[in-house]
C-alpha cells in the first residue's frame, strides 16, 4: 500500500506542525511500518500508554514516523497480555525501543531479543569468541562525573571487534512522574528530561499542550524561545569542542572553548536569569522577558564569539597531532546511518540531512530557517567541523531573532484541556528531533506523557563506529557523538 493511502486515512493532531494521527490494526501495523520504510521514512519514537488509560482495548503501542513532509502518529489498540508485531527487521532502532517498553509496560514485541533492558539483573552480553579475543569491561562507574553506562569491549590486541552498550542504570521512572501532575506544570519536570536539552523538552512539552489547548503563544514568544533554543545549541557546541580538543591531547582547546562557554553562560545568566535555562520556558510563553538591557547583553557577545571561534576553527583544522587524531576515526558511513534511522546532528555529519528547523518548521523558523549544514564523511572530524558550521550559523540565527525580535506580550494564559485530548510536540534540539507524546487526564492533570531523545537512534551507532578502531580512541568516538544517558533511561 503506498504512504499516500494511509495519510489519506490520518487526522492532524494538536502541536507541532504536521503531525497527522491514525489508529491501526496488528496486521496494519506491520504493514504500515513496511511502506514508511519502503518511502524512506524514519521510525523516531515507539512506546506502550499506560495500560489503566486504555482499559477497554488492553493496551495502546504508540510509534511516531517522520515522513516527507509529516509527522505520523500511529496507535495499536492490543487486547491484554497480546503480543504485538516487532519491527526491528525494518528498523534497526525499534530494538531497544522495544525492549524498554516492554520493561515499563509488561507489552513485549514479536522480535527474538527479550533482554531486559531496564532490569537490574545480570545483563546477558552476546559474547565473542575466537583466538585472541579477550573482552574489556567499562563502567557503569566511570573515572568522571558523567553518568553511568556499561561497555563491553570484545578486542583483538587493542583493535575493537564488537561494542555492546547496556544502559538503563539511571532509570527513573519519569513517566510515572509526569502522570497526574498538573498540565501546567509538566514542563519543568520535561525540561528534566535530559538537562542539556531543557529548552527542547520544555519546548516540545508546551507545544503539545499549547496545541491541545487550541492557544497559539505571541510571535514574540515564538522568537524568544528560538532565541534560548539556538543559546542551547551554542553552549553545548562550545563544551563539546574543548572536550573533543582535550581527548585528542589538546588542552588548549579546552580551556578556550571552556572559557567562550563560560561568557555565553553569563550573558544567558543576564539576560534569562539563568545560566541553563531549565525553567525558562511556561506554557503560553517564556517566563521572563528580554529587556533592552538584557538584548545588548547577548548582542554584545556576538562580534567576540564569532572572531574567536574564526581563530580556533583554523587552529584546530591546520594542528597536525587534531587531525591525525579525529580523520578516519569512528566513521559512520551514510548508508549506515541510513539503515540504523541515525538523526540529529550525528546524522547530519553521515550526509542524513533532517533539519526539523527546514523541513518540518514551527515559528519562527519558517520565516527564519537556518542553511542546511552536512557532512559526508561521517568520522569525529566530520562531526567536528560539523559542530563548527553549527555555531556559526545558529550565532547568525541569533543574531537574526534579536534584530526581528517583535513586540507586544511575551506570555498568554492558557484555557482548559478536556480529559482524553492528545497532543504531540516536535523540536529540533542541539542533538536533533525532540518529541513529547502528551495526553490530557480529567481535572486538569496528565493522564501520560511520553518524551523521546535522539539518542535511542544514536546509541547503537555508536557500536558499529568503533569497530575496527582501537581501544584507545573509544573516549574521543564517544564524545564525538556525546549522547543523553539520561535521556534513555526513562
């Protein structure tokens, strides 16, 4: 069946901007997923709604899919204890998807790999076995203050055969947390989601609900919430830069991306109030406006930033020790990428060029889209230069949503969300697409809400970009592709 007839069969949803709804059967399910496939579609986000919400049908599998042109929305009504259709066959990613869900809802897939996934048990490792081969345990407790992940190393010598990731030990039940909260305040608790990515979540979170609520925020909203949002891409560019430079040998690059970080942040802190900007964002709006004061503040970092960071870029691509360090290392090639649904900005450096800011646009950036930036090469210079081309643009974003900045109010209030209204809200954040699935419960709380990182798609992409590199390399692979723990371990 091609996707025209089952976009013919959907109805638009409430949030973001082409997010089109429909509801399935187990053999339409499966098929559904063949012909997203089979256009060049994308599987973003797959999950179980609380069995209590859907009690008539058992239970309800949700799958999001961007199409061309369209968010697609699918539900599967299952009768309890049922087993539905897997579609890891077709998409890679759909996986471990699977098999988080089925830990948080008992609802397991067809597909043969029942592991646990969030489960505190011993983890069942797929071994390697040959002569020479030896395997390297690492983690979950690292040598830093970063959270905790297990790597399982199986090597030749120092040259890396196979990597098998087992998260899920900081799991924190955050559905269960959103439910029966107050729609009005679900937001501070997506913004804490994934920490680096408040502005996303939160963004994504108000969407949802913004659209349920039929309330459209004043344009001057719109562009001050870009505005944090591209102040997000930029610090976390920023950090990730010295850090690369610092795991390549280079402690210059660190202190020096350190230091423009640290401007950044205090500017943010002058103008927002806040240095990260966790609770910035309200429902209806922003909750604290920019002053003439505050604008200067950020413009007048500007000029500074996009010099220096001139200066570092040509530092960085002509040092010879950088560029034997980060050219050949961890390659994703794109039809990898492809295959694996690998989005965000690790995509973009594999020549997978979805930019939800260009290609499914909420305001403003539909009358201020960024350029398009891409890489080909798909190895940490690839993702480097990548994150360089990044900044400069968002820096010119920046620039732009300050001289546009429009007038008048900053925030609205928002009117009542019947019991059973469902909204879906989809942001481009600093690693790519951010999804909140939100549904509205009676008296004004949430009945579920499910929140979705690009770092599901990023995970296992990561085990195919170091095969065949050396141990060695593995923390440089790694912060190349510098994914959310947190934002996987729901």
């Amino acid at each position: 069946m091609p996707l025209s007839r089952w976009l013919a069969r959907t109805q638009g949803l409430p949030g973001a901007p082409g997010v089109r709804g429909l509801q399935v059967d187990a053999e339409e399910w499966r098929q559904l997923a063949r012909d997203v496939a089979g256009a060049g579609g994308r599987l973003l986000a797959l999950w179980v709604a609380p069995q209590a919400l859907s009690a008539a049908c058992g239970n309800l599998v949700c799958a999001a899919y961007l199409t061309s042109g369209a968010l697609l929305a699918v539900r599967l009504p299952l009768p309890a204890a049922s087993v539905y259709p897997g579609l890891a066959e077709l998409f890679p990613c759909a996986l471990r998807l699977q098999r988080a869900a089925a830990d948080l809802s008992g609802v397991c897939a067809s597909d043969p790999d029942q592991r646990p996934w969030l489960s505190g048990e011993p983890y069942d490792f797929v071994r390697v076995q040959g002569d020479g081969v030896h395997e390297i345990a690492v983690g979950p407790v690292h040598a830093g203050i970063i959270e905790p992940g297990h790597f399982r190393f199986s090597v030749v010598g120092e040259k890396v055969l196979r990597l098998e990731e087992h998260l899920g030990y900081v799991h924190k039940g955050i559905g269960r947390l959103f439910r029966g909260r107050s729609l009005l305040e679900g937001q501070v608790l997506a913004a804490r989601v994934s920490g680096d990515s408040a502005v996303a979540f939160g963004w994504a979170y108000c969407q949802a609900l913004e659209g349920m609520a039929g309330a459209s925020p004043p344009p001057r909203a719109a562009f001050l919430r870009a505005l944090m949002l591209e102040l997000e891409r930029i610090a976390n560019h920023l950090g990730d830069l010295g850090a690369l430079g610092n795991d390549a040998g280079f402690a210059f690059g660190l202190a020096q991306f350190s230091r423009l970080k640290e401007l950044l942040l205090r500017a943010t802190h002058a103008a927002f109030g806040q240095r990260y900007l966790l609770d910035a964002l309200v429902p209806g709006g922003v909750r604290r406006d920019l002053t003439p004061q505050a604008i200067e503040a950020i413009r007048a970092q500007l000029p500074s930033l996009e010099q220096q960071l001139a200066i570092l870029r040509a530092i960085y691509e002509e040092h010879a020790g950088l560029r034997d360090r980060f050219t050949g290392t961890g390659a994703l090639s794109a039809a990898l990428a492809a295959r694996l649904g690998v989005l965000g900005l690790v995509g973009r450096a594999s020549a997978q060029p979805l930019d939800l800011r260009i290609d499914l646009p909420c305001s403003p950036y539909d009358a201020l889209p960024p350029r398009r930036m891409l890489q080909s090469a798909g190895d940490v210079a690839a993702r480097v230069t990548l994150r360089f081309d990044e900044l400069a643009e968002s820096l010119s974003l920046v620039r732009r949503l300050l001289a546009q900045l429009p007038s008048g109010a900053s925030r609205i209030e928002l009117g009542a969300v019947p019991p059973g209204a469902c909204g879906v809200g989809l942001i481009e954040g600093w690693r790519g697409p951010v999804l909140v699935a939100l549904e509205a419960g009676p008296e004004g709380r949430i009945a579920s809400c499910h929140a979705h990182d690009p770092s599901w798609q990023s995970w296992p992409a990561l085990e195919h970009a170091i095969i065949g590199n050396i141990v060695p390399d593995f923390p440089l692979i790694n912060k190349s592709f510098n994914l959310s723990y947190s934002g996987v371990d729901l």
